[in-house]
C-alpha cells in the first residue's frame, strides 16, 4: 500500500489558537482524507512549538512553571484539532525529553559530523515573534518586523553556535527549482529563489542558557547553549515518526509528502530545514504547500489590534462542517482572505441549509413516500475533484461537488416526481439517490460528519427523513 505522510506546521503556545490555526488544520486534515479516499496508508502530524522564548516569556507573565504553561496551552490546541474533526495520527510535544530532546540532539551531531556548525560571537537584531535574527535591510521601513510590525525587536550579542547555511545555496537553488523540492503555489517557489539569489549567511542555531532561561533542548556536549527553536521545532515533523528511537518507523513515513505551512514560516521551511536535512544525510520533504493568511476587516490577527477570534467559539455556534466549509470552499488557499462572521453565516443559509440540507430533505421524503426498496450503488471520485486536489484548489472542488447539487435540484424542479408514479417514479429516484450518494462521497474529505450522516441516510434499502442537516440560521 501507498504511503502518505503529511504535517501541519507546529504551532507556538504561547497564547490560545486563533481562526488561523483552524485554517491549517483543516486543510492538512482534507488533504489527508483525500488520500486515505485514494486508498493509501496516511499519516499527519501536528504538535507543540513549546521550547520558544515566547513561551518562557508568556509563563512568567502568567506565573506558571514553564512546563505547566505549555503542557496547558498545547492541549488546548489538541482539543481544537478534535473539535475541528481533523485526524491527527500524532501529536508531538517539543518538550518531549524521552523523544523529542534524543531526536533533536541525534541532528544536531549528525550536522555537527559534516562539519557544519561552529560556535562564534555575535550581535543582531532578534523577532521574538519569530524566534530569528535579521538584518536591517529584511526589516520594513520602520525597521521591525514584517511578520510582527509594531513590536520592537532585541539588541542581541552573545556567543551561538551558527550552521553553515551558506554552503548549501546552490544545491537548495538547484533541488526547488527542479521541484525536487516542490513548493506550492509557483508564487511562493518564486520567492524563495530571489531570496536564495540574494545570497545565504550562515544561522546561529544556539542560544545561552541565560537567555533561554535553561528552557529547551540542550546542546550535545555543550552544557552552557540549548538548541535553536527553529533547529528543534523543524525536527518534530522526523521525532513525531520516529527518528532518533525507533529507526524501522521512521524509515516507513519519511520523508514527509507535504508540509502543510503558512506563508510567514516559509523561509524556514524551503531553506533552513531542507539545508539541515542535507547537511545530516538525510532525505528531503517532496513537497511544501503554503497557504495565505486570514485577515479581519483588512487587518493581520493580532492580540494587539484585538481581532483575534477564537475557533472553539465558532464551532460551538455554527458546527465543525460549516467552518471546514467555510475555509475551504470560500477562499483561495494560497491568498489572504478576510474572514467575517456575517460571510460565514451566509454561506451557511445559502449553501448548506437552503443547497445540500434542502437537496437532502427533499429526496429522502421522496423516497420514503413512494416506499420504493433502493439497491446499493458504486461511488467514485469525481474527476474535477481530483484535478482540483492535486493542485490543492479545495475551493474548485467543492465548487465542482456543489454544481451537481444545483444540477440535481434543478432535475426535481424539472421532473416533478411527486406528480411521477411506477417505472417513471423508481427511475427519477433511482438517479436522483445515486447522484445524493455521490455527492456524500465525494464531501468525504470536506465535511466529514455530514457526509457520514448522507450515507448512513441513503444506505436502503428504505430512506426514510430525519432530522434537517443544517436548520436554517436567523
């Protein structure tokens, strides 16, 4: 059997997960339903950034034992990942001694035996908010950050240990673009070939125990540094599987088929840890799938700006289906798109109770009226579905799915099957629930709990009605 093995980026825990979070998860969890639909082995894997230095920040805020906060706080992203109904085979902790700190520190030698990392001093400007360092010339006009804009970056100088990225220009320049190293969409490939144009300078990938306030993954052979957030948060997608503790699993998912991320992350994923990869002997991820952002009201989420909306809060309102929906079938995945819970509702009322729970009623009553027995039919794929999947247009999928839901409806307006008796009225059904079963098959990977629901509805050999899929919203 085919395998597939697909991540989520793993997420800071320093604060509550907002729609955004929700965005990738559900994405990484359609792609993933997808291929099990294809019939391969599938594997997807999220977890906790929790050794940043925004975590050790946010917990003296708060006041709590620095373990205690992320082991809190990654958990309520876990919980959001269930109420998503997304399929996370593993969820990995960065605090993870047992798995984790091993896996992390196995890289770290096998990068170290190449010859690529040296210890030095140095002073740079440092993004909490990306746990990296950056130069003048990467900062916007008021030189902060372009992830983080208003938020003052740190004066740092101390002595790292820094990874010889620089060596690895061209070979990186090389494998993305061959698209031995896929980066999806050609926008995002493009990027990240000017920036390796502009030539590569070595990383620091340490920081002092000062610093890290003795917090992460310690450096091998090195008591005084722990290792780099970015070095230790990129190898949970290989400590998750295996890697470091148990080489017959690892062997079996790795590398990974796509990494899931958002478009502020991409820098690390197309170069840093493709270069650490090298530098170990080990295989590369084949492909990276970036997605845009959310905004609100034309504005980046932010706790600052005080935007942020909270996933758990909308599930509980509209249903996990109606977001996925939402996410999904509404915005472009690899461009911003403004969320509005008004646009939510919207597509609520008008696609899924007055579309698909409308179409559904109405044939399941159809058919319980006429107490015709209905035989089993084959289900299938569509073939738009597929060659939307495959360029992860989720959008033009469910746009296909939902054309042959407005296709069957206008058949009924068409046929009249309450005016319909005997061969006429078993035919006209026979299609129609056929069609119903189709479409429930093909939302598999897009609306898990209401395809489910469709199926188990229109199963037979009696369909009877039950309960509407998705009462009307005032």
């Amino acid at each position: 059997m085919k395998k597939f093995y697909i991540t989520a980026a793993i997420p800071y825990v320093n604060a509550a997960p907002h729609i955004g979070h929700a965005l990738e998860f559900v994405q990484t969890d359609v792609i993933a339903r997808f291929h099990k639909l294809l019939g391969e082995e599938t594997l997807m894997l999220s977890g906790g950034d929790e050794n940043a230095l925004k975590n050790v920040q946010a917990a003296e805020v708060a006041g709590i034992p620095i373990q205690d906060f992320v082991d809190k706080n990654t958990q309520i992203f876990h919980k959001l990942t269930h109420k998503l109904n997304t399929e996370f085979d593993i969820w990995q902790k960065g605090s993870n001694k047992e798995k984790h700190f091993a896996s992390s520190q196995k890289l770290w030698k096998l990068c170290e035996e190449s010859g690529d990392i040296y210890k030095k001093e140095y002073e740079g400007l440092y993004c909490v908010g990306c746990e990296t360092f950056y130069s003048k010339e990467e900062l916007d006009e008021n030189g902060e950050c372009r992830e983080h804009p208003g938020k003052k970056l740190q004066k740092v100088a101390e002595e790292n240990y820094f990874f010889k990225l620089s060596k690895y220009e061209k070979k990186l320049t090389k494998l993305i673009e061959t698209d031995k190293l896929k980066i999806i969409p050609e926008t995002r490939k493009n990027e990240v070939l000017s920036f390796l144009k502009t030539g590569l300078n070595d990383i620091s990938i340490s920081r002092t125990n000062e610093r890290a306030k003795n917090w992460g993954v310690p450096v091998p052979n090195d008591p005084t540094q722990r290792i780099y957030v970015w070095f230790d948060a990129l190898n949970i997608y290989q400590s998750g599987i295996g890697f470091g503790w148990d080489l017959d699993n690892y062997k079996k998912w790795w590398p990974a088929d796509v990494h899931v991320i958002g478009k502020g992350i991409t820098r690390f994923h197309a170069i840093y840890w493709p270069a650490f990869l090298l530098s170990a002997g080990l295989e590369l991820p084949k492909a990276i799938f970036v997605h845009g952002y959310f905004t609100v009201n034309g504005q980046k989420i932010s706790k600052s700006v005080g935007n942020v909306i909270d996933p758990l809060y909308l599930i509980k309102n509209y249903g996990a289906d109606t977001l996925r929906y939402y996410f999904l079938g509404k915005f472009n995945p690899f461009t911003d798109g403004d969320f509005s819970e008004e646009k939510l509702k919207h597509a609520y009322n008008s696609d899924l109770a007055n579309g698909l729970g409308n179409l559904v009623a109405r044939i399941a009553k159809l058919c319980e009226r006429s107490e015709i027995s209905f035989e089993t039919t084959e289900t299938s794929i569509k073939t738009d579905v597929r060659t939307a999947f495959k360029n992860y247009r989720f959008d033009r999928a469910l746009e296909a799915i939902w054309a042959d839901i407005k296709k069957l409806d206008g058949e009924i307006e068409k046929t009249r099957p309450w005016e319909l008796k005997g061969s006429e009225l078993k035919k006209c059904l026979e299609d129609a629930t056929t069609t119903i079963r189709n479409i429930a098959y093909n939302l598999k990977p897009f609306l898990p709990e209401t395809s489910e629901k469709i199926e188990k509805q229109f199963k037979g050999p009696k369909i009877k009605s039950g309960e509407p899929l998705f009462p009307r919203l005032v």
